[in-house]
C-alpha cells in the first residue's frame, strides 16, 4: 500500500492542481508496488495514469481548436486553463461570491425555465496583483470553457475609431463559443474622458460596450476587470450582475497565501508575526513573489527549510518596489 507520505505528497499536488506532479507520484506508488511484487495494482495504477495523460492531451487538442482565428485573433489572446479555485487562497466571502457566479451558470437553464437570468455579467474591481485574472483564469477552468483575454487599451489605441467594431467582433465570438470573455484594463473606458481629443472616440466606445453588454444572451460570462473604479462612473455599475471586490490581504490571509506557495519547503524557522507586520499591504501578486525568492534561496542552498532572514529580506525588496510608493 503506498505510505503516509506519498498520500501527502499527492494531497499537496491535488490542492495545488499540479497535475503532472500528482502524476509523477502517482508513478512513483506503482514503481514501489511494483518492487514488492503487487504487479497487478502497479499495473492498475500505470494504466490509470496513461489514460488520463491521453485524456489530457485531448482536451488540449481541444483548445487548439478553439484557438481565436482572423480577426478574433488581434483582439483577444486564449489563456492556458490554470489553477482551480480550490487552489487559491481567497477570503471566505469573495470565494462564495465566484462559486455563486459559478453555481448559477452551472444551474442556468433551470434558472432560464423559471424567467430567471444567472449572473453572468461581472466587474472585478481591485488593485493591480490581488487576483483579478487569476479568479477568471481559475473560473474558466472550473467551468472547462477557454479565458479569453481582451486589452481594452491595446484595442482603442490600435484600432481608434474603429473600436466599436472590434468589439462586436468580440461580442459576435461570445455566442459562437461559450467562454469566460475578460475585459482587462476597462479603465481604459473612463481614464481619457477629460483628454478632449479623446473624449468622442472613448464615451463611443463605451456606449457600444454597453450596448453589446445589454444585449448579450450568450452563454458566456464575460468579466470586466478594473483597477481603477474611481475613474469609472457609478451609473455604469447598474449595468453588471454583479460588482465584485478584489483587495490585498490581512495576514491571516497573507499568512495562509505565504504556506500554500511554500507548501513543499519547511517552515519552523519562520517567525510570522514579524513577516506579515513586514508584509502589511503588500498584494497577492507580491507576496507570491517574495515567497518564490525565499524558496528559491532555500533551493539553491540544497535546503528543504525556507530561512526567515531571506524570506524577510525578499519580503522588503518587494516593499521597496511596491507600486503604491511610485504612483
Ligand atoms: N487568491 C490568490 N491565491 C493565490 N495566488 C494569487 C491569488 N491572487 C493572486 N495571486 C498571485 O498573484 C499573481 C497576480 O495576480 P493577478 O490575478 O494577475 O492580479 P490582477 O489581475 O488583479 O492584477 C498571480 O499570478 C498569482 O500568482
Ligand atoms: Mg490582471
């Protein structure tokens, strides 16, 4: 029977959605069956894993078909599936949120028998690195339909006036192929209003935008995501399902992102309320980072331990480069 510590090690990889680690361990428990001459089960345990790794392969080929083509493709770029939501570290709230999103759209044609709309059009607001894209990423993946990324900014200044077009090219793909349609930098919509030569061309767009939002009965749910709300006006929120809020994390919160990142390194060296007193306000996105750097440390020293010092340094360096200092 495998030991303890291979059911720990493919509970890490589950959680953390590492599917070709999961495999490899997996391998692993049927090399050791093998060698104590249950060749039966290893044979079991290795046709098991052939047919999930065919399976996979598959749903890749998959999204290659869908891979966006002519015009579609200057618009918007497809996203590797990634991370499940289980494997993020959220705050109970936000994450019964985005399983409601997901809930309803599972559940949609119940709902539509009963005159009812599922939420399926959101606005992510938040700071820059708290987990807006990676919450699409992870609810696409969920529902096993493609993320499909549009730059809002990149579009209007490639394609100026004629960007409402682009966009119902954008909107006309949502009804062909369900996916989760995310709208990044849609600030992009708000931020030039008051530069005058801007301001036809951006209170155009948006109007199209809402226009094609409103009228929109895809089975798609499309994601508009914002760093800056304050440059959005509040008249448009009414047009969203559902406003949902990204922000940086306290340090329970910080604390658990730090462990579920440094999973596989030991951690009693750590003093953590010196850490998150260090790590007040940094986002997501940074502390993912001083985390890789800590454990990058501890790698190419040939330790298994994360030392506090680096993690504590590396913790300040992303302090030092922190955005809100340089805005
Ligand atoms: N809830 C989370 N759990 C785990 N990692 C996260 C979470 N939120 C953000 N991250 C990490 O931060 C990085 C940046 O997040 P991202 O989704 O790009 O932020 P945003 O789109 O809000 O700017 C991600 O690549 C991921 O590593
Ligand atoms: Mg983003």
């Amino acid at each position: 029977m495998p030991n303890a510590r291979h059911v720990l090690a493919l509970l890490k990889t589950h959680i953390r959605g590492d599917d070709q680690e999961f495999m490899s361990v997996a391998m692993q428990v049927a090399a050791q069956e093998a060698r104590q001459g249950h060749t039966k089960l290893a044979e079991q345990i290795r046709e098991l894993i052939d047919r999930a790794k065919l399976e996979r392969t598959h749903s890749q080929q998959r999204l290659l078909v869908l891979e966006p083509k002519g015009d579609l493709a200057s618009l918007v770029t497809l996203q590797e599936p990634t991370a499940r939501l289980a494997s993020l570290v959220l705050p109970t709230e936000l994450e019964a949120r985005l399983r409601r999103v997901l809930l309803e759209y599972r559940q949609q044609r119940r709902l539509r028998e009963h005159d009812l709309q599922p939420r399926r059009k959101l606005l992510f607001v938040g700071a820059p690195g708290t987990g807006k894209t990676t919450a699409a990423a992870a609810m696409a993946a969920e529902l096993h339909i493609p993320l499909l990324v549009a730059r809002l900014e990149g579009i209007i200044t490639k394609f100026m006036g004629e960007t409402a077009a682009k966009l119902r090219t954008i909107f006309d793909a949502m009804t062909i192929r369900a996916g989760v349609y995310l709208f990044d930098e849609f600030d992009a919509l708000g931020t030039r209003r008051n530069q005058a030569n801007d301001v036809g061309e951006i209170r155009r767009v948006l109007n199209s935008f809402l226009q094609f939002l409103e009228k929109d009965t895809s089975d798609s749910l499309v994601i508009a995501a914002t760093n800056h709300p304050e440059l959005l006006d509040r008249a448009l929120f009414r047009r969203f399902d559902d406003i949902i809020e990204f922000a940086a994390p306290d340090r329970e919160l910080a604390e658990a992102l730090m462990r579920s990142r440094l999973a596989n390194f030991e951690l009693h060296e750590l003093c953590w309320s010196e850490l998150l007193a260090e790590g007040e306000g940094l986002s997501q996105a940074e502390l993912v980072r001083a985390s890789d750097d800590a454990a990058k440390d501890a790698v190419l020293a040939e330790s298994s331990t994360v030392a506090h010092d680096r993690l504590l340094a590396a913790i300040r360096e992303r302090k030092r480069t922190h955005p809100s200092d340089s805005h």
